[in-house]
C-alpha cells in the first residue's frame, strides 16, 4: 500500500466517486420498476423496455438520432480533420487568425446562441427546417472538437516521414493517406466517437435548428421529462448510457491492444 | 506540400466555417440591430442575402438600437445576468470544494489503479448531458429517493424542498461538470514532485501549512483551468436550470430561450446573445492568459 494514500485520501476518493455514479445507477435500477411510479420500487420487471420498443413516437426520434449522428460524425471527422492539418502545418496563409478563431469560438459559444443563430441563417436563406439543418449544425459544433483531438496528435508526429514518402513519388494526398492517417487514425477515432456522441446529447443546437418530422431523441426525452418523471424515460435513458458505455470500453480495449502490438514489433525491430 | 491538397486542407473547412459559423454570427449582431415586427421572420428591416454583399452593407446602415436599450431598461435581463454569474460562481466554488480533494485523493492513490480511476472520471464525459440532469429530478423530488432515504432514517420529518429551488441547479451544476475540475487538476498534482512537501514538514512546517505553502501553490494552474471550465459554461447553460431549477431560478440561456420559443422575440433574443457573448470574454482571455502562462511556466 502506498504509504501517501492516506484514509482522507480513500474518503474523498469514494465519496467523489460515489456523487458521480450513484444518481446514473439509480437511474438504471429504476428502469426496472414494475411500478408506474418511478420513485416506488414495486418488484422488478422489463416492462418498461417493451413498452419503450412499442412506442412509435420514440423509435421514430431514435432513428432521426442515429442517421444525424452517424451523418454528421462522419463529415465532422473529415472537415476536422482537415482543420487540425491546417492549424498544425499551414502557419502562414492570408486569414490564418480568423480561421483558428472560428475553430475554437464554437468550443466556448453557448449552445443556445449557436442554435439561435443557425436558425438565423437556415431563416434568411429559406432553407426548411429538418434532418438536414440539425445535421448541418451538429457538423458545424462538432467538427471543432474533432480538430482539436487530431491537433494534439499531430503536434507530437514527425513530419519528415511525409516529406520522404513525396520524395520517393508519393503525391501529397497518397503520401498523407498512406503514411499520416495510418498513425493518427486513433485520434481521428477518438474525434469521430466523440462527434457522434454530442450529436447523440444535443438538445439546445437540436431544438433551434430542426422542423417538424425530425425530432430529435434529445427533443423527445425533454419534452417527455417536462411532464413528468417516467419508467420508460429511465429505460431509454438506461440504453442510451449502455450503448455509449460499450462503445467507450471497446474503444479503449482496441486502443490497449494496439499499443501492445505496437509495442510488440518496435521490441521485434 | 502539393498545391491543390494544401487548398483542399485550407479551403473546405474555412469555407464551411465561414458559411456556417461566422455568416450566422453576423446574422445575429443584425438582427439584434432590428426592429421586432409581426411577421415572419419576426424582424424588420429584412434584408435579401440574394443581393449579396451590397445587400448586407446596404441593411446594416438601417440599424436601431432599440433592443438594447429594452433590454438594459429592464431589470429582468439585468437580473437573469447577474444570477447566472452569481449561479455559476457558486457552483464552481462548490466544484471546487468537491473536485479537489476527489483530484487529490487520485493523485496520491497507487500507481496501479490510476488508470481505472481516470477512467471513471472521463467516462460520464461520454455519457449524456441530458440524461445525466434527468437523474437528479428523481432524487430531488419530494416524494424522491432523497427525502424517502433521510425520512426513513428518520433525520428529517418533512420533505426537503430542494428540486426545482436554486440549490438544485448548484448541485446539478456540480455534478454536470466536475470532471472539467477535476482532469485538469489531477494533471498538475500527477506531475508534482510529493518530496518538496516532505522535505517541507522535515523543516518543521505543519502538514496545513505544507499543503498550502506546496501543494496548493503547485496545483495553481489546474485550479484555475478547472474552475474557468466550470465558470465559463455554466454561465449560459440552459437544461440544468430548466430541468432543475423551476420557474423562480433565473438564468440567462433560459431567458434567451423563452424570448426566442415562447414570446417569438427574435431581435430580443438576438440582442440578450450579443450581451451574454460580451460577457463571456472577459472570462474566456483570462483563462487564455493563464493557459499562456502556464504553458510559459512549464517551459
């Protein structure tokens, strides 16, 4: 035992941790209620789930959930990407400031005024309101964090490994396709996960940006929870945390075992 | 580096940012500028993207002030303003209180379980938002699992009052962001050297005084991280007080929203995100001053 762990140490180290995921378990637990009051535990049962799975309402959001993330993590990992290469390696072009504060203005911008003002805009140029809009906001948001993942992994790469790739016939695209993306294809993971979970939590950009027919899960949860506190929101809930949990855990699984590998054939060389 | 790639890598992301994210800005700052009218859009003078940048100069010289006098005369913006400072200070300093010891405790704890232990900060990172607001309403409702807990075990006869009152937004506040506390301070205590306080208390300084003198002087840069990335988001934070604080707790983000959703306000709503973004730069160059130094620090 490490003599500096001291039992005030182990104290606020439980007590921490058991602020940050005793409301969460509950919640779980609670989406096993039989009970139609949330807070009365009744015995357990999976009837929420199944009533959950038979409402057309949520499944409908869910969906518009999963293609507005799946769409906009995608493209916010190109355009981030592409992003981050800019502000690592591109240090001299005309409107250079501009550019980097337009990447990390979005970081710091409260959600509302960026949903206020992507209405503004999809308003005065007549776009209508739905799948799209969200999408094109939650790419705008999230293409930020993404250059911001990359730019940390890129700061640390050497890039002389490009520039002997162009000098044995590489073009510039083959030579970062084939040579760069390889090694900061973990961040550029890391950047797509993370994009696509907060367009899987937005409410605010979501609720500003979209029309009728393309509710949001978010949107749905909110105006559910407003009326009240119900096992089926727990249930929903409940699988939503289940999915990304999974995903968190594989993620650093392949991560571990790729830096095993790694590790592995640099001992080989 | 070849010609048309490097114009790809500049151009499409500035393109986009351009389009999406400035152009909306600007959007905004006029309209804030314009007239409330009865119409749809809601704003006069309208001004016709299609006539191009002429357009745009051509509309912005037909300015008013309106908005912002309206809003500086009433006192309901000047309070939502300075509640959700006075909110978001609180809740920080209460983040603090938490997050430090929690930072600490993991700093000090055996280099085996570190890793599991920074995974369990990060993780609720990844989980939402919203749900993780949600949870507390359960809690803190009068008939919640709180007040059913201290009423069984008899240390309170009647139900707390504490869901949908300012304290709610504290704790929900708290609980929201107390990774940003407590990553950045667990990442200078990681790094600090414990021998400097040991070799403070062979000098005869009591374990306080060392801690204040050492440890606290140290873990400066990762305090004031923590509490500016508590600070500047919980300024203009919607869900929270929405979903926990009821109709008496004021905040700026539910002030916005409603002028914008319920009254359909939008040169208002447009002026109260002007103001509220002119705020937050005071906060947000403070923290990139001391970000600045730090880094200076550790070179």
């Amino acid at each position: 035992m490490n003599k500096n762990w001291s039992a005030f140490n182990i104290v606020s180290v439980v007590f921490g941790f058991t602020f940050l995921y005793l409301p969460i378990v509950l919640l779980i637990v609670y989406s096993f209620n039989a009970s139609k009051l949330v807070t009365v535990w009744g015995g357990f049962s999976t009837h929420w789930y199944s009533e959950m799975l038979s409402n057309q309402g949520l499944m409908d959001a869910a969906w518009v959930t999963a293609r507005v993330g799946l769409l906009s993590a995608t493209v916010a990992t190109v355009l981030g990407t592409l992003a981050a290469l800019t502000l690592v390696r591109h240090t001299r072009f005309r409107g250079r400031t501009l550019f980097t504060g337009m990447v990390y203005a979005p970081l710091v911008m409260p959600e509302v005024i960026t949903g206020l003002s992507l209405l503004l805009l999809f308003v005065s140029i007549g776009f209508e309101r739905g799948f799209w809009t969200v999408s094109l906001a939650h790419i705008t948001f999230s293409m930020c964090f993404v250059a911001v993942v990359v730019q940390s992994r890129l700061v640390s790469y050497d890039m002389s490994l490009e520039e002997a790739a162009q000098d044995l016939g590489c073009t510039p695209f083959e030579a970062f396709y084939k040579i760069t993306l390889p090694v900061i294809l973990p961040a550029v993971i890391a950047g797509w996960m993370l994009a696509f979970t907060l367009s899987l939590d937005d409410l605010v950009i979501a609720s500003f940006t979209s029309g009728p027919g393309a509710t949001t899960l978010p949107m749905k949860i909110f105006s559910q929870v407003r009326l009240g506190v119900t096992p089926e929101i727990n249930a929903v809930c409940t699988v939503l945390i289940g999915f990304v949990a999974t995903g968190v855990i594989i993620a650093s699984l392949i991560n571990k075992r790729r830096m095993v590998n790694n590790a592995r054939t640099d001992a080989d060389i | 580096m070849g010609s048309f790639f490097k114009r790809i890598t500049i151009g499409l992301p500035y393109f986009w940012l351009c389009i999406l994210f400035l152009l909306p800005f600007l959007i905004v700052l006029r309209v804030a500028f314009s007239e409330p009218v009865l119409a749809m859009p809601p704003f006069a003078p309208q001004f016709d993207l299609s006539e191009g940048w002429q357009g745009f100069v051509q509309s912005v010289s037909q300015f008013t002030t309106y908005n912002f006098q309206f809003v500086f005369e009433d006192s309901l913006y000047t309070n939502a303003y300075l509640s959700s400072l006075r909110i978001a200070l609180i809740s920080t300093l209460l983040t603090l209180a938490i997050g430090f010891p929690l930072a600490y405790g993991m700093a000090r704890s055996p280099m085996t379980i570190r890793p599991i232990l920074l995974m369990l900060v990060i993780l609720p990172f990844w989980t939402s938002f919203l749900i993780r607001v949600y949870a507390w309403i359960g809690i803190l409702k009068p008939e919640g699992l709180m007040n059913q807990f201290l009423m069984s075990v008899g240390i309170i006869s009647t139900p707390l009052r504490i869901y949908n009152t300012e304290i709610a937004v504290y704790i929900g506040i708290v609980y929201s962001y107390l990774p940003f506390m407590v990553l950045p301070i667990y990442a200078t205590l990681e790094k600090m050297d414990y021998s400097f306080v040991e070799a403070a208390r062979d000098l005869g300084c009591s374990s306080i005084g060392a801690f204040w003198k050492i440890t606290a002087r140290l873990a400066l840069p990762g305090v004031l991280a923590g509490c500016f990335l508590v600070f500047i988001p919980a300024i203009g934070e919607f869900v929270i007080p929405e979903l926990l604080g009821g109709s008496q707790t004021l905040m700026i983000g539910k002030t916005l929203w409603s002028e914008f959703f319920n009254n359909r306000d939008w040169p208002v709503a447009s002026t109260v995100a002007i103001i509220l973004l002119a705020i937050l730069v005071v906060p947000i160059v403070l923290f990139q001053n001391a970000q600045a130094r730090a880094t200076e620090a550790n070179r």
